[in-house]
C-alpha cells in the first residue's frame, strides 16, 4: 500500500488526493474543486465569495437535477435553495446569495483535509469567517501546466458521480456492483431495485488511481477525447477468456487498467497475450489502493475479489494461473519509465 503512494507527492498526487481521499460527507468539495478548475485559466488570483458562488452552485444545482441526495446529512438550507432554483421558485440572484450566505461555511476549511488532517500543499488560501474572498495560490496555476490538465475536471466529475450514486442507494453498499461495459466505455451500477445504470466514464473514474500513467510502461496518457495520447480500457487477463467461458468476471473493476495505445494494441502491445508476473503484483498494489479509498469501488471490489489481502491475492493468483495454461504466452513491456509511478 505504501509502495504504491510516492513519498514525494506531485502536485497532481495533492489534488487527487484530496478529490479520492478526502471526506464525502457532501458534494461541497467536488464543486469546490470544478470552481477551482474553472477559475484558473481566466488568469484570476483573487476571488470574492460572490465570485465563486456562481459556479459553485451551478454545479451543484446541476447534479440535483440528476441525483437529489448530495450528501449524507438528511437536512441542508443550502440545498434546499438549489432545489428551489431548479424547480423555478427563487430566482438566480437569490440562489447567489444563499450561496454566499450558506454555501461555503464548512467546505473551504476542509477542502484540503485528507483523512483527518489537512495537507500542507495549499491550492488556495482564504478563511470563510476572516476575509473577502479566496486567494489562488501558484501550486493551482503550476497544476495546470502538467500533462494532466485536461484529465482533471473529468476525475472531479468521474468521482462525484461514484459517491453520488452510493448515497443514493438505500440498500446495502455490498449489494452495489461496478463493473465496465466496453460498448459505450461506462462503469455500470447494478443493484436490485434499479438494474443497470451507466454512472460514470470508465477512463475518467480509473486514471486518478493511476496518475495518468499508462499501467504497463508508465508513460503518460489521456482521458481526453480529442488527444492523441487517449488511453485505452485493457482487461488485464484478456476477454477472450470470458468468451470462451474460462473466466467469469472479466468486466469486474478488478480486472481494468488503463494503457497506453502502444501497449495495448501497438506493434509490440499486448493484446490477447498475458502479462508477466510482475504485472500481477502491480495489478494486485493498484487493487489494494482502491480497497483504501471511499465506496464504492471499495465495495465492489471485496465483493468480487475477497474481504481481506490475502483472500484477493489468492483471487487474483487462481485466475492468472488458469488464464497462463490456456493463452500460454506472456508479454512484458519492452521500455518501462522509471521510477515507477505506481
């Protein structure tokens, strides 16, 4: 677990940090976060609580048109004042000024608390009791320079929906099951009142854990639609298994990383071939870093893979074994990036 986090986190690793790692007790940070991003490249330091009301609520009047339950508190003023806006019942002034008014009274303080203790890289400076406004700082503009810059708001937007959809869930977190349907590249929510409902991008929902790091060479790659460098979704044991009805569960979280093209489907990539074993002891590190995060890929992966490590590396060794005696060809990726990002 501790291997697979870098003792010298990257501004990138901060910023994931806090939208993976931080309490979702509600949506504040997620819209928070979207604000930031938001604001950024207009080039803005300073920023009045007026100002940042105007997306944040948008983003938050947003999401309730497509899932009401926000957060896990039964009661807020200020939601209710987002709901009244939606339905037509205040106008767009005054959701502004219950924004200012309500919106910011806990989430700016705990925006940068990771676990229960606040990180000492700061991506603003401001006090909601003590002054105008927020102050971005130069590790925000810096963030935004990185190869990363157009993945982030996708992985803000991938992991609100995922938390979104667990406190929308009445019934048990371990009945939720997410699991990738590769015609439309969606991470699907099975449960047994609501069926199967796309809830989030696969790539967008993935490529956070991984540091926008390809899973085998460690290169960089994408989410965005538009670049060059889109990654691909790969089963680690490859579908062709679960077509000829060998494995079971191949869709499964567990089983996905996100490659690079090249090593995926280039000259030398992988394709139906299986990965050496040292692939298997990243793939099972990547799994355990998930089990460490919030539902409810959490959950899901417990329920598919084992309630405690051993029991998933045993999951994990079973199937790679079976996979070997019936592909029988291993791959490994000619020129790997070091250090390893993961």
């Amino acid at each position: 677990m501790t291997n697979f986090i870098s003792p010298q986190p990257t501004l990138e690793e901060y910023w994931r940090a806090i939208i993976l790692f931080g309490k979702n007790s509600a949506s504040y940070k997620f819209s928070l976060a979207k604000t930031l991003l938001d604001f950024a490249p207009q080039g803005k330091t300073t920023l009045k609580w007026d100002d940042l009301a105007v997306p944040f609520s948008r983003h938050i009047s947003e999401h309730l048109r497509t899932a009401d339950r926000q957060g896990t508190s039964s009661s807020s003023q200020f939601l209710r004042a987002c709901r009244n806006f939606n339905e037509g019942l205040i106008s767009k002034d005054e959701l502004i000024n219950e924004t200012v008014k309500r919106g910011f009274t806990n989430v700016i303080e705990a925006f940068h608390t990771v676990g229960n203790e606040p990180i000492n890289t700061r991506f603003f400076e401001g006090d909601r009791r003590k002054n105008p406004g927020i102050v971005l700082t130069d590790n925000l503009y810096r963030l935004l320079e990185g190869e990363q810059r157009d993945s982030l708001p996708h992985e803000v937007e991938a992991r609100w929906r995922l938390v979104e959809s667990s406190w929308g869930l009445d019934l048990s977190e371990h009945l939720i099951s997410v699991e990738y349907a590769s015609n439309d590249s969606g991470i699907l929510r099975s449960n047994l009142k609501l069926g199967r409902v796309t809830v989030t991008s696969c790539r967008d929902a993935l490529n956070g854990y991984q540091k926008g790091k390809c899973f085998y060479c460690f290169n960089n790659i994408s989410i965005s639609s538009i670049s060059p460098n889109l990654c691909d979704v790969d089963h680690f044991l490859p579908f062709v298994l679960a077509k000829e009805r060998i494995l079971v569960g191949l869709n499964g979280i567990w089983n996905l990383v996100l490659s690079c093209q090249s090593c995926n489907r280039g000259q030398n990539g992988k394709f139906d071939r299986i990965p050496a074993i040292k692939y298997l002891k990243r793939l099972h590190r990547r799994n355990e870093f998930f089990i460490g995060s919030h539902h409810p890929l959490r959950e899901t992966l417990m329920s598919q893979t084992g309630l405690k490590t051993d029991a998933r590396g045993k999951f994990l060794q079973e199937n790679y074994k079976t996979a070997k005696q019936h592909l029988i060809h291993e791959w490994t990726v000619k020129h790997e990036i070091q250090p390893a990002s993961f």
